[in-house]
C-alpha cells in the first residue's frame, strides 16, 4: 500500500497516468515479447481509459462537503476582513528596527533588504498582479478536456481560495 501511495504522489506531481492494475491481459502474441511481461509496460492502463467518455470526469467531488467548506470560509472571512485585517494597528519604527534578522528564515530575508520609500510602488505594482493571477486559471476553460468540468474545477478553485484566505486572516 505505501509503495502504491507513493506511486500516486510522484504520478500527480508530474501529471503521469496512475496504473491501477499491474497484472493487465496480454495476448499470446505479445507474450513472445519480453517487453511486455514487465510490470511497467502492463501498467498502462489507468482509471481513465476503464471508464466510459460519458461518465468520466477527472474529479471527483463531493458538492455537500466542498459548497459547505465554500460557505463557512466566505462567512469568515467577510466577518474577519473588516474586524481582523483592517482592525490591525500599524507597526511602529521601533518594532521594525527591532526585527530579529537572524529569526527570520533566509527565503524571507531579501523582504528586510526592501527600500521602504518604494513602498506605494509595490502596493500598486501588487494591485496590478493579484487580479491577473486570480484571472489567469480562466483560461482552462479553452482547454476541450478541462471544458466538460468547468463547474467542478471553478467549486474548487473557489475552494482553495477561500480556505487559503481563510488561514491567512486567522493566523
């Protein structure tokens, strides 16, 4: 089982096909090849050509669980937007000079090395990016394969945002 596991982590991460069944039927004429006995290449089979095109599709989703994550996180983060992030006091010169730079980790570091007088730049600069990032995935919509699950793909961006945002405005 731990072996299959990470079969299926290393084929998600590179998008490879998932085997569900190492012992797949040969013929006798493909027998004579030594080739096709190995598990690898009899491995070629995956959940999606097992399935009929019509019933297929590439997620799986339960609508009750994710439109109720969906609903609690929006709640929470409309509840905490206004009184969690706008309700933050502003750090002081004081508390930014004394940051502890060897306390934070050194993928973070080049953040202290910014120019503070850019500041208004970056905001405007981040203003202009964010919504194009978001907006970006719109674009698997021209995609044939992704196309027939537009609605399950959308419940689960707009899934992951929610939760993300959510962790964020509460940590």
């Amino acid at each position: 089982m731990k072996k299959f596991l990470t079969k299926l982590i290393v084929a998600t991460i590179i998008g490879a096909p998932v085997p569900i069944s190492v012992a797949a039927q040969t013929s006798s004429a493909d027998s004579t090849n030594a080739t096709t006995d190995t598990p690898v290449v009899q491995a070629q089979y995956t959940a999606a050509e097992n399935v009929p095109k019509a019933k297929y599709h590439l997620y799986r989703m339960n609508y009750w669980v994710t439109g109720s994550l969906c609903v609690a996180a929006s709640a929470a983060n409309i509840y905490a937007i206004p009184n969690l992030i706008k309700g933050k006091p502003d750090l002081t010169d004081q508390e930014m000079q004394g940051i502890n730079k060897n306390a934070v980790p050194w993928f973070d570091k080049w953040a202290l090395q910014q120019d503070p007088s850019k500041r208004a730049m970056f905001m405007k600069t981040s203003d202009y990016v964010l919504p194009g990032i978001i907006v970006i995935p719109g674009f698997l919509a021209f995609d044939k394969h992704v196309r027939k699950d537009w609605a399950r793909i959308l419940l689960m961006y707009y899934e992951m945002h929610s939760l993300t945002f959510s962790l964020y405005n509460y940590s």
